[in-house]
C-alpha cells in the first residue's frame, strides 16, 4: 500500500476510538470531531518569534480570503528567485558543521544543484524533466532540506480547503501582518492565539516581504532583510534564521544571486551521473495530524501535545527524529513511538511507479496525547 493510500485511510481511522495518525485527504465529507478534541486545548509555547500573541480573527468573506491569500502568495512572489534563469549561491551552519549550496538554472529545462557538507557532497541535474544524482540512494540531510525548502519557499499552500485566520503583530517594533492556515476542520470555529495545527506567515504590510514563517508551533525561520539582495524586481533575503525551541539550529546567508554567465556547459552533462527517474528528488513537506486517546476522556482530562520534525525516506522509513515543542516533556518519548511506527510501512511498489523519481519529504507530526484523569 502506497503512503497516499495509507494516508487516506488514516484520515478515515480518525473516526474510531483509538491511538491514530490522521493525514488530510481530499475526501468532501468532513471528519467528525472526536470528543478528545472538544477537550480545552494546550496553548502552543511561547516563543520570542511566536508574533500571534492575541485573539486571532477568521476569515470569513471572500473579500478577506483574497486579502490574506494574495498576502501569502506575493509575498512569495517578491522574492521568488526562480522567476529568471538564475545562479543562486548559499551558505549555511548548523550543529554539524558548515555548508555550501550551489543552484543554477539557465533555462526552463534545466536545473543543476549541488551541496557540500561534513560527510556529504551532492550533485543533481534536472534535465528535460529528468532527475540525474551522484547520491542514487543516499538521504537527504534533515538540515539541508529545512533550508531548500526556505530558500524555495517550500511550505503547504493555501488551497480552498485551507482555514484562515489573521493577526496583527509586532516584530522588533514594526507592524506585521500575520495569516494562519490551517487543514483540519477542528479551527474552524477556532478563537483566541495559534492553535497546534496552524502554520504562521508573517509579513511586513508596507514591503510585502515574509518576515517570519513557522511550519508548526517551536519551529521558525526568520528572514532578514538588512542585506537583502535585489534581483531583478526579486528581494532576496541576505540571511535567514532556523529556530527550534527558541534555539537557532541553522544560521544561513545568501552569498549571490546573479544571471547565469559564462556557464561551462559540462555542467548540464549528465556524464557520470545516475538516471534516476522523472520529477525532484524531494518534495513537498508533509503534516500529519493525531489524537492518541488514552481511553475515554472525561472532564478532568488533559491533553497534552507533542510537536515532531523529521525525514521520510521513499520506502516510508522515518530519520532524523527530533522534538521541536513540546507541553510536558515526559510524554516526548510516547509521542517518538508513535512516530516511529512509519518506519514499518513499506510500499508495494517503491513508492513510486516505474520511472518517477522516489521523493524524499521532510514530515511533521503534531501529536496530542490524552493524560490519564487524576
């Protein structure tokens, strides 16, 4: 069974009293609300860059959909380095040590990307929609694809079935505009500060560009714009921040952005590179939302809730697991075995179908866990 169909059937699993993990499907019945999410829930944990710090409002007209949908998206757009053939060079420091990217794209139909990094090196070609790589089977570095999918701002969209509510902060001193989104229906109704399955854009109302986004609650990437570099019409953030748990993990600068030039053609050769397959080697992150229900909840239950981070493998196994939030710390390794279970589920088919490259994703659970009454 495919990580698709697993997904949906998870989604539909939420439905029954029992410890589960439930992915969105795109299924129009809507899933039913547990009595375990009726339940009061736990603030998200405060962080210096968490800028909803009130009562968040919901959008409920078209007109204010448009608003905070085309918010999100410019802001996108403004410093969207892919609009022009380009030649994008990166830096970037973690706990691991020090990093150098490399991204060029002359043309529509061709796109090389190479990274260096402590103990690993990497050089890819895109080519008339071909997937060619010197790492046919390595993994991805959870680190290098948190700052790819920054850079490229790979983060999950606000599509018709996306909620919406927004919120204006302050970052520093200076006005933002803040737009939650969120895919679970349990926000809909939603009142007061971020809730556990919203993501956070939030962007500057006078430049349009994104100031801080937050994937999931613990987890931020603060873009810095003191340096920026102009590209074209495109602002490119000079630096930009990872944070988890208040803690910066990634501090990354961008080195130049420049028309391709001079370009040996060798470069988009595939020569001694393996043909892997059709599409990009990585793909959107995933979010997977669960209630695990530790029997039936009453009115002195609690719920606690767990914010996971990690790297899905294309046969379904999970690495690089790490807590990002967390509301009691004691129930971090129950919410680690939950998350661990991905690594049993295997594909009938790789995963993929013949031909298609196999797609590493970055993945996040919010895991909420019911404490047992007193």
């Amino acid at each position: 069974m495919s990580v698709l169909r697993l997904s949906f059937a998870l989604a539909l699993s939420a439905l029954l009293p029992a410890a589960v993990f439930a992915q969105a499907s795109r299924s129009s019945v809507r899933p039913r609300v547990s009595p375990v999410e009726s339940l009061p829930q736990p603030a998200v944990p405060s962080d210096p860059l968490e800028l909803v710090t009130g009562d968040a409002q919901p959008v409920q007209t078209a007109e204010q959909r448009l608003a905070a949908t085309n918010l999100v998206e410019n802001a996108r757009a403004l410093s969207n380095v892919r609009a022009y053939a380009y030649d994008l060079k990166t830096t970037f420091t973690s706990s691991g040590g020090d990093w150098n990217l490399e991204d060029i794209s002359p043309s529509h139909n061709a796109y090389r990307w190479a990274a260096q990094g402590p103990s690993y090196a990497a050089v890819n070609l895109h080519l008339n929609k071909l997937f060619y790589t010197n790492q046919p089977a390595g993994p991805v570095p959870l680190r290098l694809a948190q700052v790819r999918s920054a850079i490229f701002f790979a983060y999950r969209l606000t599509g018709p079935r996306a909620t919406l509510r927004t919120f204006t902060g302050n970052l520093n001193g200076a006005e933002v505009s803040c737009v939650l989104v969120s895919h679970g229906s349990q926000t809909k109704a939603a009142t007061g500060g971020r809730r556990w399955e919203e993501s956070e854009y939030c962007i500057d109302p006078k430049t349009g560009l994104l100031m801080t986004y937050s994937p999931v609650p613990g987890m931020f990437v603060r873009y810095d714009y003191t340096s920026a570099i102009h590209f074209h019409e495109k602002t490119i953030a000079g630096k930009f921040t990872i944070t988890e748990a208040g803690q910066p993990i990634v501090e990354a600068r961008t080195e130049s952005v420049t028309d391709p030039a001079n370009l040996d053609p060798a470069l988009f050769e595939p020569a001694g590179l393996t043909q892997v397959g059709v599409g990009p080697v990585s793909g959107m992150p995933w979010y997977v939302r669960s209630s695990v229900i530790g029997g039936a909840p009453n009115a002195n239950s609690t719920i606690h809730a767990v914010v996971l981070h990690g790297l899905l493998s294309p046969d379904g196994a999970l690495s690089e697991a790490e807590v990002v939030a967390s509301t009691d710390s004691s129930l971090n390794q129950s919410a680690l075995d939950k998350a661990a279970e991905w690594k049993n589920w295997q594909s009938d088919n790789n995963e993929v179908e013949p031909g298609a490259t196999p797609q590493w994703h970055e993945v996040f659970f919010v895991v909420k866990l019911l404490a047992p009454a007193p």
